[in-house]
C-alpha cells in the first residue's frame, strides 16, 4: 500500500463542515479521540473523491472499536418434575440441545466468567469517610504558625531600638561662657528679654529689656567681650507664644553666619499658639 498522504481534506458530516490541510497525524488523533466519527467523510488534499472514515483503511484502525461481549442463551422454561417421563424426551428432542451445542454454550459461559473476572478494578472507591474533612495538616500549619510568631516576638523584644542620634544637644551648666537670652512674662500683657553670660545674673542694663531689638544689643556688648564664640540659649517661657523665639531667629543665624556664636538653641519648643 502506497505511503499515507500529508493531509487531508476533511468533511464533518452533521456539522457540513470542511477542513482543508488537515495533517495526517492530526486527523489520526481525530479519529482516535472520536471527534471525526467513522460516517464522516475525508480525502486526500487535491482529490475529488469523498470517502468514509470507516472505509478509509489509513484511518479505519483508528476508530473506537465496541466490546462485544459474548451471550449466554438461558432457556426460560424448565421440564416440570411432574410431567411423565414420555413428555420429558418430547421437550428434550424439541429443544434440539446437541452434545456440539451444549458444548459451545459451556465453553462461551466460561469466556464470559474469565472476561468479567480480568476486568479492571477501580483504583479508589470512595466511602462513607472520604467526606470528612482531615484536620491534621490544618492543625499542623497551624501549629508551625504560631511557634514562629512566638519566636518573631521574643527576638523582637531582645533587639535593640535603633534611636536616632542627639544633635545641637549641649549641656549650659558645664558651658561658664554659654550666653542666655530669656523671655518671661512682666505682665498679662506685656513681656521682657533678659541676657546674661554663663550662670550669673543678668546685669542692670541687660535685664527688663522691653523689646527684641534691645535684647540683640545687649547680646553683641556680650559677644565683643568674649574670646571664642559662644552658645547661645533662648529661654521661653511656657505660657509664651512660640513666635516669640522665632522673632529672634533671624538675628541669631545672622550672627552665626558671621561666626560670632557657636550654635543657638531654644529650650522650650512646645510653647502655646496664639
């Protein structure tokens, strides 16, 4: 038989759909998975003649072949244990069971038994307990779970609190040459600077100086008597507007700009707002 053609063309009878160039392996594992039944129809891609898939011998092997199991005849009626012996061999002779039938009807029930006896048995068979659920994996995860948060939690309270550094932080008892700007309170309305150099009083012209301006003054005599730049200290009081160290601000980074002064702070940072 000459080789099998490359493709084909392929006629899907119920559907009266045609597919041309279909590969011979594709139309091969058609046939095998019953998606082109043995009525429909093929051909050779560049032919004309329409042919059966089941009369196709290329392809006929392919078809889902049908088990046909073989039949056992059971006669329905049995001679009656009361009849007389003369209508025993009438029934017998009417049956026409020949030893050669009797034979060939032993030897099929025989195949019948061997074939559903080498039948395939089902892997799994599901039972009345394959519907409960299994809760040792879940108690498992669960279980591994909760033994690494417990550990997540122990390590985290051993590990050190990363704090971020201390800076401009100084220290104005140990500093005898630290300068301090103070604003306090003279009255419900009114307010006054005082400054002073390292941890003595203020003197008479530095101390209720009425304006910020003259709190400045005061502060560059003190700079001109000094011999290195000193720190500067702004001492709100609590009651105090924060704007009040503000207004200050400017000045001070003015004069550190110039290196005048080392550094400046302000010691109250939570004052009320207006």
């Amino acid at each position: 038989m000459a080789g099998a053609p490359k493709s084909f063309d392929v006629w899907f009878v119920t559907a009266n759909t045609v597919y041309r160039g279909v590969p011979y392996q594709v139309a091969a594992d058609w046939v095998q998975q019953g998606r082109l039944a043995a009525t429909d129809h093929i051909r050779p891609s560049g032919t004309e003649l329409w042919i059966a898939v089941k009369d196709y011998p290329l392809l006929a092997d392919y078809l889902p072949q049908v088990l046909k199991l073989p039949t056992v005849a059971v006669s329905s009626m049995e001679p009656s244990t009361s009849s007389a012996p003369g209508q025993q061999a009438t029934a017998s002779s009417d049956s026409g069971a020949s030893p050669d039938r009797l034979f060939e009807e032993g030897i099929a029930q025989q195949e019948a038994e061997e074939l559903f006896e080498h039948a395939p048995v089902p892997l799994f068979r599901r039972s009345d307990d394959d519907e409960e659920v299994d809760m040792v994996p879940l108690i498992d995860i669960s279980m591994v779970l909760l033994v690494f948060f417990i550990m997540i939690r122990a390590a985290g309270a051993l590990a050190p609190v990363d704090v971020p550094e201390m800076r401009y932080a100084g220290s104005l008892a140990t500093d005898p040459e630290a300068i301090t700007i103070v604003i306090d309170k003279y009255n419900e309305e009114q307010v006054y600077y005082a400054v002073r150099h390292g941890t003595a009083a203020p003197k008479p012209s530095h101390d209720l100086l009425p304006t910020p301006e003259a709190a400045m003054r005061a502060l560059d005599e003190i700079l001109a008597t000094v011999s290195r730049p000193p720190e500067v200290r702004v001492a709100c009081h609590k009651d105090l507007p924060y704007e009040r160290i503000v207004e200050l601000q400017p000045e001070l980074e003015a004069r550190h700009k110039k290196n005048m002064i080392n550094s400046f702070v302000a010691t109250v940072v939570e004052a009320p707002r207006e």
